[in-house]
C-alpha cells in the first residue's frame, strides 16, 4: 500500500504540515496555483519540500525576506488558503489536543 497525500484542498485537518508545503511550492512557482497535490505519493511530496526548503533558505526562513513580489505572492496565497480552511471549521489557534 502506498501512502498519498490526499490534497490541500481535501485535508479537512486545515492547512498542516504538508499543506503549507503545497502553498509554499505555489509561491515559489514550483507548481501551478490550480496545482493541491491530490494523490502525490510521498516520494513526490519529498521532492517538492526539498524544493521549497532550498528556496526558503535564500531568504532566512523568513516572508519578510522575500523580495516584495514573493512576499506579495505569499500573503495572497496563504490568505486565500486560510480563508478556505476557516469556512471548514480550521482554526489556526487550536492546539494538537482540542
């Protein structure tokens, strides 16, 4: 049996660990905004995580290092994500145990 990723848009868990890798790899252009990984096999998740973690290592691990356009980018990914994850009941404030 192979693991899969069930997709952004689909994890019902709001934006994890894994969705913040599929936002990151919108930002960085790595793959298209229409792009939520549905299916991907970890391997494949393994790649494109390598890739946003090179890509975040230019900038410190930081949104406020980004050049303005990236950094434009990922407020507006991130804060359509949120919102999509919000109208599903995902409150960023709650911790692993409630």
């Amino acid at each position: 049996m192979q693991n899969t990723y069930v997709g952004l848009n689909q994890d019902n868990h709001g934006i994890t660990q894994l969705g913040r890798i599929v936002l990151d790899g919108r930002v960085f252009g790595f793959i298209p905004d229409t792009e939520d990984c549905t299916g991907w096999n970890l391997g494949r998740m393994q790649i494109l995580m390598d890739k946003v973690q090179d890509e975040w290592d230019k900038y410190g691990n930081l949104p406020s290092r980004l050049p303005e356009d990236l950094r434009q980018r990922h407020i507006a990914v991130y804060e359509k994500a949120m919102g999509a994850a919000r109208t599903k009941g995902w409150d960023p404030e709650l911790g692993d145990d409630d």
